[in-house]
C-alpha cells in the first residue's frame, strides 16, 4: 500500500503542474486527454508491480522474462491508443505524442525505480 501511495502522490502532482503548464501557459487541448494518459500510465504501472509481485510469490515465470513481457505489452498497447492519432492532419500533432510519450517517460521511470525497491527485497 506504500507503493500505491507514493505513486498516486506523486502522479497527482505531476498532473497538476501538467495541467497548469499545458492550459495556461501552452494554452492547447489536447486529442487524447491529460487525465486519460495518466489512467492508462497508472494502470498499467499497477498492472506489471502486482503482476511481478505475484509471480515472486508463486514463482511461476522467470521474473526478468515476465518483466520484459509485461513492458513490450505495455508497449504495444501505447501504439494501439496513439493510432488514431496517425490519421489526423492536424499541426499539433508532434506536440500530442510528445505530451503522451514524455508522460510515459516519467512512468517508466516509477516502474523502473520500484521494480530495483521490490527486487532488493529478494
């Protein structure tokens, strides 16, 4: 529950100062929205920490091998959510998958940080 807290607290407030640096300095609006990006990042963070720490409870895949599952399905699953965003026309679009991918960036980060957290516990 520590985990679950640090990260909830620390995701709010980098979408807080997202969200002000984006609505009142940038001023743009994005396709895909601030929250739902941060949904997704969050879900799948929490997806990948219980799966590996079901897997070291009952040992049932490799744990690097189901680490690496895990993120290239995370992986593909971010491409599946910015595909429609390929098919737009649109000048910001560069400013869109650089808003999703930097976020993604900073996730990555967190997941990295608490996978080390949860391997020394070994």
């Amino acid at each position: 529950m520590k985990f679950y807290f640090r990260i909830s607290t620390i995701s709010l407030i980098v979408l807080l100062f997202h969200y002000i640096i984006i609505n009142f300095i940038i001023s743009h609006e994005f396709i895909i929205p601030l929250w739902k990006v941060y949904g997704f990042n969050f879900a799948s963070l929490s997806a990948i920490y219980f799966g590996l720490l079901i897997n070291f409870k009952y040992k049932v895949f490799n744990h690097l091998y189901l680490f690496v599952f895990e993120t290239i399905l995370k992986m593909i699953i971010a491409i599946i959510i910015l595909s429609p965003l390929f098919s737009i026309d649109n000048s910001s679009l560069i400013l869109e998958v650089l808003n999703f991918f930097f976020l993604y960036c900073i996730f990555l980060f967190i997941e990295i940080i608490s996978l080390r957290n949860v391997l020394s516990k070994l």
